[in-house]
C-alpha cells in the first residue's frame, strides 16, 4: 500500500489507523508541493454492510449519499474539527482527504497525565462543546465522540479527527449515510438511545459520549464497564455510575452533578445543547495569565494563554515536494534527519521525551527506529512507573503494533499474546482492543507458518 496513489494525487506513505468503516493512512497531495493530509479509505462494500444495506443495487445510493454528506461535513469551519480538503472514488473505494493534525490522542495523553489534572479536563470537554456546537448546528450527529477520535494539538487545542459515521439528520432526499437500526459506534461511549437503535439518534446521543470522556478523564475509568455491549447497555439503563466525588475526591461537586446529567439514561433529561454543558464548565476553566505547567500538550494551554504563539513549536523535518515511491520504513539504524540517533533510557530519564520522539518518526514512517526506540524504552518504564502502570500499557502496545508493522511477527507475538492476557482479564474477550489484537496475532502466526 506505502506508495500508492488515490486519484492520481494522494500518495499514501504510512498507517495512522484502521475501524470498522476502514483504514487512514498518512500521505501527500502532490499537486500542492506535497502538502501532508489523512486519506481515509472505505470500501464500499464493507460500509454498505455495516449500513444496513444488503444487496448490490444499494452501493450506488451509498456512493450518492457520502457524497452528499462529505459535502456537508466539508462546510465545517472550526479549529477543533478537522479540515475535509477532498472525496470521491477510487475504484471499489470510497476516499475522505482530511488535514493531517499533529499531536496524540486523548487516551494517550491520558495516559501519561494520570491522574489527569482537574482543569485539564474541563478544558478539553469545552473545546469539544465548541466544536460539537459547530456539528449540531449543520444537523450532524458524530455517534462516535471517543478518545481515539480525539487529538491533543501540541498546542494545546483539542480537534475532532472523525465524522466517519456521523449522522446528517436533515439532508432532501431524506437518507443518510448510517440507517436507523444499525448500530455503530464504540459501545462504551454510546448513549443508550444510540444503543437500541429504535429511533434516530439526535445530539444528546453526543452530549452522553461526552459526558463519559469527562467521567472517565476526571476517574481515570469509564462510568460503566461490561465485557459485551449487552451488559454495557443494561448497566446504562439501570445502574447509576460509582459518583465521581467518590472516586475523585478534588472535583467540585457542581462539576460531577454535570457529568451526572450528561450520562442520565433519557435524552430529555440531559442538558438542552452544547451551549449549556460550554456555560457550566466555564466556571472552573483556566484563567488568562494564570501559570502553566509547562507541558507539551497542555489543553489548559489556549485559555490560560489565548492567541499566543507557540514558543517552543519543534523543528519539524522538511518533506519533499514529490515523496519517492516505495516503503518508507528503513531497516537500518542510522539517525533521522532532523531528530538525531535514538538516545539510551535510563530509568530515571523523561519518559514524555521518548514519546514525543516516538510521534515524530512515526509521523517520517521510520518505523524501524520506532521499534528500537520503544524496546529500550519498556525496561526503563518498568522499572520507574511499575509494569502495571498505564505508561507501560500505552508504550507495550505502541511497540507490538510497530513490530507488525514493520513485519518483525516473531517479536510481536508475546508482546500481543502479553497484551491480550492483561486486557482480557480487565475487559472481557468481547473488548474492541481485545478483539483487534487478536486479528494481528493471527496475523502474525499466519506470516509465521503457524497455521
């Protein structure tokens, strides 16, 4: 696929990720100087299927309404949303030109914050109510808000990543891209309505997703936890969550008694819109000139600092006008153009450095290094947050999934089988991770000869 291009002008050179509706590579648009972009790629049969649409007279009328809808997400104009540049064809393939973002993921981040700050949360849920305002007001339910949706901006500035299955609830023909009765989304974050499936979802169904990634920011887990979406659902519609105060003792009551609202189990009874969750955050967010902490990634950041410039933005490597064909990954050892040979860990260095060194080859596809880089860091994360710790969880997987990457199977195997075994015993086996890491150790023992 490293090479490939979409539509004779997206040159496709690294995989940022894959889901249910298809993958997203990182590439260039060679007719602008090579400008980087997120080509999203579905196939349209795969996304007729999950649609609810059965038969192949369907997939031209899939094909028209993503379309439509592409139009309409393409209207967006807000800076915690990504910018659509581009969609279409490409044969059997449906394609979605997004502005690529720097940065991490929320769960990442949180990840390495934990616990993470109280104000750190409210910032990041009310740049969401900003930009799910922007959603709502074109009639457009995500019906995915999750932390791998979501990216902190080195900056600070939190963005939306994905309106790949998002709802257009009002477009003339009266279709839209995901049919009512079809569920999709990502369980754990799904509001119950959304859940069932017997009504079309509107935005209180994003308004429950974020009342989750608030609860599970300020507890460090999620409101309800099952190992199968039918237990996830009942615990929903009859279980109240543990109270955040309990588990988190410094939120402010008024704080919690928000998160209480959005996760109430009727649509009616949760704030009216995204204005209103935005006005009861908007008390405990930071102050304008209040101290940093100095951190990368600070989503505090662009309201204790609004419009200043970023002071220390890293150098980033320069990116030819036309990348060369081919696979990107280097199976030398030599070091990266611009970020210097990979230093030795020591139990006692700056895990946060290797992480960022970590974004930055991945984001050059230089995976190879990636994998040398994450293997001597591990030991080092071990022995100084704990093998139990959700640093060592985020570089163990970040490292098994290189090592597929990169075609090293023997090496990914007990890192994968490890990583099952951890999150099995959390999760369930019906857990989306769990369920991914098992496609790659069959992958793995498939290239093996295992099987």
């Amino acid at each position: 696929m490293n090479g490939r291009r979409v539509a004779g002008r997206y040159e496709l050179t690294e995989p940022l990720g894959k889901g249910a509706m298809g993958q997203v590579w990182g590439g260039h648009d060679l007719s602008l100087g090579g400008r980087p972009v997120a080509v999203k790629l579905m196939h349209s049969g795969r996304v007729a299927s999950l649609s609810g649409l059965g038969s192949q007279a369907d997939l031209q009328e899939l094909r028209d309404r993503f379309q439509r809808e592409c139009r309409v997400t393409a209207q967006l104009d807000h800076p915690g949303l990504v910018t659509v540049f581009d969609a279409g064809e490409d044969g059997e393939e449906l394609y979605l030109v997004m502005q690529r973002v720097e940065g991490g993921d929320l769960s990442d981040h949180l990840a390495e914050h934990h616990p993470y700050p109280v104000d750190w949360a409210v910032a990041v849920a009310a740049q969401l109510c900003s930009a799910l305002a922007e959603v709502h007001a074109v009639r457009i339910v995500h019906r995915d808000l999750k932390p791998g949706n979501i990216r902190i901006r080195p900056d600070g500035r939190v963005v939306i990543l994905d309106l790949g299955i998002a709802a257009v609830t009002d477009v003339s023909d009266g279709t839209r891209l995901t049919r009512t009765g079809a569920m999709v989304g990502t369980p754990v974050y799904m509001a119950p309505e959304q859940a069932m499936g017997d009504t079309p979802v509107g935005p209180a169904a994003d308004l429950y997703a974020l009342g989750v990634l608030l609860y599970e920011l300020l507890t460090g887990r999620a409101p309800f936890e099952a190992p199968e979406a039918t237990g996830l659902l009942y615990k929903k519609l009859h279980e109240p969550p543990v109270p955040i105060g309990r588990l988190r003792p410094d939120a402010p009551p008024a704080l919690a008694a928000l998160v209480g609202r959005l996760l109430d189990r009727d649509p009616a009874a949760r704030p009216a819109d995204a204005h209103e969750v935005h006005a009861a955050l908007a008390p405990y967010l930071p102050r304008p000139g209040t101290p940093s902490p100095g951190l990368p990634m600070d989503p505090g950041r662009p309201f204790r600092t609004p419009l200043a410039p970023w002071p220390d933005r890293p150098a980033r490597p320069a990116r030819p006008v036309s990348p060369p064909r081919g696979p990107v990954a280097s199976s030398g050892h030599g070091s990266m153009p611009g970020f210097g040979p990979p230093p030795a860990m020591t139990p006692a260095e700056d895990l946060s450095r290797t992480l960022t060194q970590v974004r930055a080859l991945l984001s050059a596809g230089h995976y190879t290094q990636v994998a040398d880089l994450l293997g001597r860091a591990l030991p080092a994360a071990v022995a100084e947050h704990g093998e139990g710790s959700p640093i060592v969880r985020t570089l163990r997987k970040q490292y098994a999934a290189t090592l597929v990457d990169t075609g090293q199977y023997a090496r990914a195997l007990p890192e994968i089988a490890r990583l099952i075994q951890e999150l099995t015993a959390e999760r369930g086996p019906y857990d989306p991770a769990v369920q991914q890491l098992r496609q790659d150790e069959a992958l793995c023992m498939q290239r093996l000869g295992a099987y």
